[in-house]
C-alpha cells in the first residue's frame, strides 16, 4: 500500500487528536483513508479533520497532503 506525505517535510507519519488532547499514530493512504499504525486501538472520538506531522509542524486536512 502506498502512502500520502506532508507536504512540508516529506515524512508519512502523522498523527489525530481527540477532545482530551491524547494522541493516535496513523499513515494516510493514497485514497485518502486514515489508517492506524496500531492496529488494536480505534479512531472513534479523534478528530479526523485534521491530521498533525510527526517530523514538523505542519498540520491540515488530508487532502493537502502530497503522493511522493
């Protein structure tokens, strides 16, 4: 499966955030599906709106996010 890459820093780590601020590791797929590196934990709660870097500060929706 190939994954999508922030468009700032080029990495394809990410991660969502829920109300409480805690936080859930996740790559975005190329049909832009936000899938979980962990597979026994659930997105139920996070806010898919918006996905956070993991190697900048760029932060957006998962449309912005680039294919290389």
């Amino acid at each position: 499966m190939r994954f999508l890459v922030c468009p700032q820093c080029g990495i394809m780590n990410f991660y969502v955030k829920n109300e409480k601020g805690e936080r859930l590791n996740v790559k975005v797929s190329r049909e832009l599906e936000i899938i979980l590196q962990d597979k026994t934990q659930k997105l139920e709660g996070y806010d898919l709106d918006v996905v956070y870097c993991l190697g900048c500060s760029w932060s957006g929706p998962v449309n912005k996010l680039k294919k290389y």
